[in-house]
C-alpha cells in the first residue's frame, strides 16, 4: 500500500490474480479514501482478507505513514468481509524465512520458490510483497483448517 496506490493480489484455487489501483492526484484526500473504498468494494470477493499491516516511519515520514493507514482503513471499510493486518516481519519470516528479509531476498525467494507468480509481478516489488501476503494468508489458513 502506498499514499495513493493499493495493489491486490487474490488467491483462487492456487492461483494469483494482481491487480493495482493508483489515485490520481490532485483531490481532496477524502475523495481519494472514497475512491479507494469503492474500488475495493466493487473488487474483494471473498471468505478473508490479509493486509499489510502499516509501518510507522520515524518523525519525518509520519505523514505518509498517516496517509498509508488511512488507505488501510478504506481497504478494511470497503472490503465487507473479515479483514486482518500483517506485520511485515511476521509475512517475511512465515514465507521467506527471514523477518528482516530486503526487497532482493523477497523478489528471488519467490522467483525461486513460485516462479509463475513472480513472473506475473513483472518484478514489480509492490506486486512481489501483496503476493507474497497472499501467501501468507493461505498458509494461515491451512494451520487452521488443521
């Protein structure tokens, strides 16, 4: 999730679909979260959603991180279903072994690991992270269905 962007990836029948939305700028901020939750309502079909948890930057990116958090909260808004956020650390430790996991490390893991997915990404990183999230959550889901 980014201050005017979300990217989706959804998981059906162990396959990955992408999609990405970018606001257009200028608008008044309440119009970009309206915008976003309609988008998401009229996208997110479905039992579950995961989302990457916002991080909290350090003085100078608070505003982002604000920005972010809001987006976060129109994604939880419009999606009409049960919605968990997750930590970064925890996504990257549970899929790629390691909580600290940079950018490279994530986009080779998955190139290795599911070669097809990280195909579809066009080794976009945002793509390569909302998959990997979407891996977690299916691995979520298996440790509960037992």
């Amino acid at each position: 999730m980014g201050v005017r962007s979300v990217y989706l990836c959804k998981w059906e029948d162990g396959k990955v679909d992408h999609t990405f939305y970018n606001i257009k700028k200028p608008k008044d901020r309440w119009k970009e979260l309206q915008e976003i939750t309609l988008m998401i309502k009229n996208t997110i079909k479905g039992d579950l959603l995961f989302v990457e948890e916002p991080v909290v930057a350090g003085v100078r990116n608070l505003r982002t991180s604000l920005k972010i958090a809001q987006n976060a909260g129109a994604v939880f808004a419009g999606s009409g279903i049960p919605a968990t956020f997750v930590p970064v650390s925890s996504w990257k430790k549970e899929i790629v072994g390691k909580g600290n996991a940079k950018k490279e490390e994530i986009a080779e893991f998955l190139k290795i690991k599911h070669n097809e997915m990280w195909a579809n990404c066009n080794e976009d990183q945002n793509l390569i992270d909302a998959t990997c999230v979407a891996l977690y959550g299916v691995s979520e889901c298996q440790k509960k269905d037992g």
